[in-house]
C-alpha cells in the first residue's frame, strides 16, 4: 500500500532554492488536498481533491516517479465528506473519461442538491456513482474499490460540523455527511486509518485507529474524552498530521506527529 500526499498547490520552484529559504523544505499546509493511495503502485485513487490538485497531477515533476499518477490517467475520487476543500477539484477532473465517484448518500445530495457539482458534470466528462452505504442506523460498511482490488475499505460515520461555506444553507446533520476511512490490505495485513477532516471519533472509529499501522487526522481531531491520553498506545509506527503543526488540539495528547507535507510519501 503507498500512499502520496498532494498538496493540490502549485509545484514546487523547478530552481534549486537558496540556502536557508523556505522553499528548502515541502511546505506544510491545513489545506487538505488530496491523497493519493494505490495498491500496488500502478493504479491511483484520489481520497478528497482541492480546486488545485488535477492542475498538479499534470505539471508537478515530482509525480513523475510514480507510474499512473500523472496525465489525466487518474479518475477514481473517494469522498470522506462535502467540505470545500475536499470537493472543490471535482470540476477540474472535467476533462477526460467519466469519474468514477464513491460517496455516502448524504454527500451524494449535497453535491447533487445544495451543490450541484455532479449536474455540472454530467454535461461534460460524466460520473459514474457508487455509494458507500453508511446512512440512517448504519454506521460502518466496508466496501471494494474497482480501481484497487487488492484493498479492503471501511467507512466509519463521525461527527463533524457543517461544510465551510454551507452554513446559511439547509445541509441537514445526517449519518455519513461525514467518514473516516479505515483501509487494510489483506496480503500484508497492513492498516491505514485516515480522518481528514475535523471529526470527532467515536468508540468504533477509535478503535480502528488504536489498531492502524498509520493514523492521518486533522489537527481538530478529537475522540472520547476517556482515551485523550492513550496516543503513546496507538500500534501506528506514522503518525501523520494535516494542519499549521504537528499537534492536536486535544489536551494531554502525546506528540509523535509528522506535519503533512506536498509530495509526502508512505508504504506501508
């Protein structure tokens, strides 16, 4: 399993940078992106995408060593919620083959009703749907991705606010606006759990996590009060954090994080 993290900005300067500048460095960013997660390092599925992403699939160089990552040739996306940020590329996907789409009910009408995106789609590249049925009492369902066969997926429902943006509209808090992801792969038993928004994790989400090989969250991650101090526990050998720096707002919580950085990669 191997795992990219985009930034969905700009490439990074093609000149070699000065001594001690900024650009020394890949940048750390509370702005998701997107991650990039293959099976066996040849077909792509894209967990999220930010307006800039599909522009960094086709220009960054530093894709290039990743076979299949680059040219359009991705064009399987996996939603973990509505957030602006996680859904704000789809358009950018709009030329090429259809898109094939995995989302809960609840944010398949979001991009439906309250933001049309998929309508908009339709007219140009298309979309071919596939629900991840985590809705009214469901809470977890684990599910095959056509485009990486030899991975396991788990949707978790969490509790996170309203999308950035859609507040002065009507999007209901239902089952599945939001998910964790919990992914495994059965040749190795590796596990990789991915929150990337700001969610809160009940008991069966957290026990995925405490059980994963490698944890991604989001700074405003937050879990039962009763395991706030339990993160020195975790099995996970990375532990990797999206947001301004590596430390969770949750009080009493062990260190240990890696900032989130464009171009990021892990194997696990």
């Amino acid at each position: 399993m191997k795992l990219i993290v985009l930034r969905g900005g700009p490439a990074l300067a093609a000149a070699a940078p000065l001594p001690k500048s900024p650009l020394a460095e890949p940048a750390t960013t509370s702005r998701h992106g997107a991650l990039a997660l293959s099976d066996q390092g040849e077909q792509w599925v894209l967990l999220n995408i930010a307006p800039n992403v599909a522009s960094q699939l086709q220009s960054d160089p530093a894709l290039c060593g990743h076979q299949g990552l680059q040219q359009g040739e991705v064009r399987t996306v996996l939603l973990t919620d509505a957030q602006v940020d996680h859904i704000g590329g789809l358009l950018s996907l709009r030329d090429g083959p259809p898109i094939n789409l995995y989302a809960t009910p609840a944010v398949f009408e979001v991009l439906s009703q309250t933001m049309p995106v998929l309508q908009m789609l339709q007219q140009f590249c298309g979309v071919h749907w596939h629900v991840i049925p985590v809705a009214g009492e469901t809470l977890s369902a684990t599910f095959r991705v056509a485009a990486l066969p030899e991975l396991e997926f788990t949707a978790l429902a969490t509790d996170s606010p309203v999308p950035r943006g859609l507040g002065a509209l009507e999007v209901p808090a239902s089952t599945g606006l939001s998910i964790a992801l919990a992914v495994r792969d059965p040749r190795t038993g590796q596990r990789l759990f991915c929150a990337p928004g700001a969610q809160a994790l009940g008991a069966a989400p957290y026990d995925w996590l405490c059980s994963a090989d490698c944890v991604l969250l989001d700074e405003h991650t937050t879990w039962p009060e009763a395991a706030v101090n339990e993160a020195e526990a975790w099995l996970a050998q990375r532990k990797v954090l999206f947001g301004d720096a590596p430390t969770l707002s949750n009080p009493g919580n062990a260190g240990g994080f890696e900032a989130a950085r464009d171009g990021m990669v892990i194997e696990l």
